[in-house]
C-alpha cells in the first residue's frame, strides 16, 4: 500500500521502516532537516535494535513538507504528544500535524484514511483531529476516514513488537475507515479488536497504567520482603505461574522510567481530574514511583556520609538497550547526590552523551574506573555489570546484578 507517516521520531521512524520492509510504499514527513537528511541516507537517526538494518535496505521518501502525502492511501500521525507542565499531554505537535494535513486535503477526491497513532488522551480524535481535518472542506466518512490506532512498541525491541504485535487496536470513525486500515494488517498474526475512536485511546493508557502499577506493586512488596529477609524475587516468580498474575512486570527495583510510562500515567490523571474523577489509585502509583529510586540514596547513606564522597553510577539509562534516559531514574539519584554534596562519576555504554547534556558535571568514566569510587549504585541492568569483579566494593543494588553480591557491602533495594 502507499503509506505516509508524519513524524520520524521513535514511533513513526519504526513503522516507516517496518512497513517499508513487508514492501508498503513510505513516505515521511517531519519538520526536523536532520532528522530527514538522515533517513533519505538510509541512516537511523536514533538507536534502535535492527533499525539501521532495515533502513540499509528499504527505499524510504523523507520530506519536510507535506505534499502529495493525500495521495496515500493511508497517512499515519506519528508526531510526539510529551507531557506539559500540568502532566496532560501537549497536543501542540498533532494539532499542527493535522492543520498540514488538512491543508493539503483541500480539493482532493481521493479517498484514504488518517490514523492517529501518537498516544491521546479520550476524545481527542474526535473532538481535536477531526474538527482540524473537517477545515479542508472534505466530509469524514465520505472524502476520508479517520482511525486511532495505538502502538505498544517497546524500546530496544520496537521491530520486533511491530512486526509481531500482542495485538492490533483500531479505533475506527466508521467501518469503511477500519476497513481500510485492516489491509495494511492482512499479514500480521495478531489478535485485531476493532472499536470505536475513543476507546481505542484508552486501551493505550490503560494498557500502560496497568504496567506501571504491576511495578510500582512489585516494588511496595519488594520494600515490605526486604525487611522480613523475604527474597522478592522468589516471591514474584511464585506468583507469576499464576496465569491470571503473569510472570512479566515483575521485576522490582527502582522504578520505571522512560519515554511512556510517566508520561501516559500522568496523562490518564490529569484527563481523569479534568472531568471531576480522582483516581486514587493511578495517583498513589506514580507518587510511589517518584519515591522508589531514592530509598537506593537511603539504603546508601547507611553506609557512608554522602558529602565529599566518590559515588560511581553504573548506568544511566531507564532500562537496558537503549541510550534513552527520559524519565530515568538516575536523573532523580544524581541529583539527590549532588544535594548531599557528593562527587558523582557515571557509566553506561550507550546513554552516557544524552546524559551529559542534562549533568556536564559528573565525570564520565569506564566501568572498571566506577569500581575505584567510595560506593557503587546500580541504576540499569545492562548484562556487561555481570561481568565485573565488586569484591571489595560498597555496592547498593537498583536492578538485581546477581554477581554484585559478592561486593564487601551489599544491599539490594528490594531484597
Ligand atoms: C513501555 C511499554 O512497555 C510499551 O508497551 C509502550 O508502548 C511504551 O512504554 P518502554 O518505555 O520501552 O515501553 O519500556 P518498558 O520495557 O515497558 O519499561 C519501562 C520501565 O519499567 C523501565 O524503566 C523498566 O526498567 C521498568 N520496569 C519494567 C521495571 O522496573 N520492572 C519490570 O518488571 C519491568
């Protein structure tokens, strides 16, 4: 089929790609000249697992503008939607995304179908896109259909969660517009609930709420097991045969981070507060969460006094496999070390230069020099940290390194 996809950030850059690879037709729009330079070199702008393969052999159209992308069949809105300062998502991006579009809708005859992919909050396709769109002139469900359709990509193995979905959502204007999107799907062997626009942007945040508070739950079990001496790593894999608990989302420690989960939790909050709702469990799973990372500070200053101390971090990232440090917890902890006056070193082997930017003044090291430090906190559960010798060491563990045990001191967050 012939694709557009607006915005090549991690999301768009994914499917572009992945669809191009099943031999779909992609065009890319993005207003960002690098970003669009890169991609029409065949070069992965960002860092993601098999990406710069598939770019290396698939023809993909990058532009800055928005021309002839109606002449798709389907135009996928992949722009970003972050947070804003109030914790609702900034529609900034899908507001100007959709007013380009319209634009270039005017006075064509055309049929083909919009598809917000970006995560939204309830209502927004219909009560923002659609009102945008409808300014061509062009009339929904007759010139052009519009779908939500929500990604589950996970960092560090979005190709893999694209090209073998746990399932498919569309969210669907009318049957025409579900009709249409489900072509593109024809080959995918996955489970396709087909509904309405709005619930289709629930099912995303709710899918990613629930994640957040299977985490935040392991990690209150884990603070409780640690100090009965209970292994709560025993414990979740006791619980996870249970098929109705599942074994994934388990693993506790200090939290979650990254692009997404913060983000949506917050997002699904403030929606909720904004019609009058307090959902007081979502609240207390992100309040918990803000808190977890810095018991590691807690548990450290056992140990030793934080002023003028050598603390090493051994990674930056907010999970392994990726140089994404949005929402790391190790942005919380660097910062609480420098309050106590501590002198931060840091390791990661890929997020270390996106870090930098956010704390030029930690020293950024090799892995072995983190050893030398006076304590060792460990942030990520980068597979490298099992290789290393901590005898000898203070070490206080975020992510469960089973070889730090044999450190001098140990102390894990949760066990
Ligand atoms: C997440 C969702 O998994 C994905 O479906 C959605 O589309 C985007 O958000 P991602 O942000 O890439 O994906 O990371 P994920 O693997 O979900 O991890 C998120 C955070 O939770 C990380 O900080 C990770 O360390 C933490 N986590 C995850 C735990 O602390 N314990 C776990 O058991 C699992």
């Amino acid at each position: 089929m012939n694709i557009s996809v607006i915005g090549s950030g991690y999301v768009g850059l994914v499917i572009g790609a992945c669809l191009a690879k099943l031999g779909n037709t992609i065009t890319l729009v993005d207003t960002d000249k690098d970003r669009v330079a890169a991609i029409n070199n065949n070069v992965a702008y960002l860092y993601e697992v098999e990406l710069d393969e598939i770019l290396k052999q698939v023809h993909i159209e990058a532009r800055t503008d928005y021309r002839g992308v109606t002449d798709s069949d389907i135009i996928l809105i992949c722009v970003d939607t972050p947070s804003d300062e109030t914790g609702s998502i900034s529609l900034k991006s899908i507001i100007e995304a959709a007013e380009q579009l319209a634009e270039e809708m005017e006075g064509k005859e055309n049929y083909y179908v919009v598809v917000v992919k970006s995560t939204v909050t309830p209502g927004t396709t219909e009560e923002v896109v659609i009102p945008i769109l409808e300014k061509s002139g062009g009339k929904i469900g007759v010139d052009f259909g519009v779908c939500m359709s929500p990604e589950f990509l996970s960092e560090g193995k979005a190709v893999q969660d694209f090209m073998h979905p746990a399932r498919v959502i569309f969210g669907e204007y009318d049957k025409k517009s579900g009709d249409t999107l489900s072509n593109l799907y024809h080959n995918f062997n996955a489970p396709i609930l087909r509904t309405n626009l709005r619930t289709a942007e629930m099912i995303k945040l709710a899918s990613n709420a629930f994640l957040s508070t299977k985490i935040s739950f392991i990690n209150e079990i884990g603070n409780l097991c640690k100090q009965l001496g209970i292994d709560t790593y025993e414990v979740a894999k006791g619980m996870g045969f249970d098929e109705r608990i599942g074994s994934k989302f388990l693993n506790a420690g200090i939290g979650f981070g990254g692009s997404c989960l913060p983000k949506d939790l917050k997002a699904l909050i403030t929606s909720s507060e904004q019609i009058g709702y307090k959902p007081r469990i979502l609240q207390e799973v992100l309040d918990f969460n803000d808190k977890q990372a810095l018991r590691l500070i807690e548990l450290l200053k056992r140990h030793i006094a934080l002023k003028g101390a050598n603390i090493g971090l051994l990674g930056l990232s907010f999970k392994p496999g990726t140089n994404d440090m949005r929402d790391s917890s190790a942005i919380k902890i660097a910062q609480a070390l420098f309050q106590e006056g501590a002198i931060v070193k840091a390791y990661d082997p890929l997020a270390a230069e996106n870090f930098k930017r956010l704390f030029p003044q930690i020293e950024y090291t090799s892995k072995e020099d983190i050893l030398n430090c006076d304590a060792i906190l460990i942030i990520t559960e980068w597979e490298e940290f099992n290789n290393l010798d901590y005898k000898g060491k203070i070490v206080i563990d975020g992510r469960r390194i089973l070889k730090a045990k044999e450190a001098r001191i140990y102390e894990g967050i949760c066990w």
